[in-house]
C-alpha cells in the first residue's frame, strides 16, 4: 500500500497561525479549536508544538488563513497495512 500523505490538518494535529496583534505573533491550537497558546516568536510556536506533537503522535501545521496548510513536523506513525 503506497502512502498518500495528509494536505490538510488531521484532528488533534498542532496548527500554528500568525496573528497581528502586537503583543505576540503566533497562537497554537489544535484542530477545531480557540488558539490556546500565544507565542511571542515563531522558534518559541515551533518549539512547543513539536514537544506537544512528539508526545501526542501528531503534526504541526501553519496557515495564514485558516484555508492553506503547510505541514511542519510530521510526527505520526505510518501504518503498514
């Protein structure tokens, strides 16, 4: 079986978004939710969403807008069968 990779968030993946509000630059959330985390840089968003991502089995995403992914760190195991 040939493995098609993902072109959008799955449930639970980490999804880090650029804001314009000055008092920090990128929120973390989770797939479907409020951003939960602000950052002030993108190393530090990075940085915590692949810590959230290795113990969680997920995959970190940005988008600007909500509609165009770009993954980041593909955590999640590839089944074989």
């Amino acid at each position: 079986m040939v493995h098609i990779p993902s072109l959008s968030p799955k449930i639970g993946d980490v999804i880090l978004r650029r804001t314009n509000d000055a008092s920090y630059r990128y929120t973390l959330t989770t797939t479907g939710e409020a951003p939960q985390i602000a950052c002030a840089t993108f190393e530090e968003a990075i940085a915590r969403a692949d810590a959230f991502a290795q113990s969680h089995n997920v995959e970190v995403w940005h988008t600007d807008d909500g509609h165009v992914f770009t993954r980041l760190v593909e955590r999640r195991a590839v089944s074989s069968t």
